[in-house]
C-alpha cells in the first residue's frame, strides 16, 4: 500500500505520467501495485507503456554474472470526457384561477 499511495500522491501533485520500475522477484509486486492503484483508487488512470528487459550482474565472490530481470510500467491519466452542459429547466407557471 506504500506504493499504491506514492502513485496516489503523484497523480495528485499533477502528474500527468508515473512509472513504477522493478528487477528480479519484485516484478509481480509492481504488477499489483499497478492494478490496485488504477482499479481502485484512481480513475481516468491507464497503463500507458510497459516495457521488460534484463540486466546481467556481476557477482564477485563466485567469479560470474547472473541476468535479471527488469519491467517498467507507466501509468497514465487519461484526459477527461467534456461533460454535457445540462439544460435550463422550464420554469412552470401555476395558473390562478
């Protein structure tokens, strides 16, 4: 949920865009935090991008690399529909008898 409000607090300071970046086991993590913000919290909000790749690192006592993974996903607030301008209500007389 500490995620889910930073996105919150973006969008809220005027954000027009928000990217959530994650490597390795965390990917899914980013995932939900996406879903959440946008299903419950935020409407007009949309995955705008989402982009994956991998890293190699090099882990020193073992004398190797290892890959993992990366993902980016950008959410982003969709412009408003115009609203319709409603009509003017027909002001209605009573006729005195």
């Amino acid at each position: 949920m500490n995620y889910v409000l930073a996105i919150i607090t973006g969008f809220n300071a005027g954000a027009e865009e928000v990217t959530l970046k994650a490597r390795g086991r965390a990917t899914s993590r980013a995932v939900d935090v996406a879903e959440v913000a946008r299903r419950r919290f935020l409407e007009g909000v949309e995955i705008g991008k989402i982009e994956i790749g991998s890293e190699e690192i090099s882990i020193e006592e073992e004398n190797r690399t290892r890959n993992v993974s990366t993902m980016e996903i950008t959410l982003t607030r969709s412009k408003p529909k115009p609203k319709a301008k409603a009509k003017p209500k027909r002001s209605q007389k009573k006729k005195k008898e």
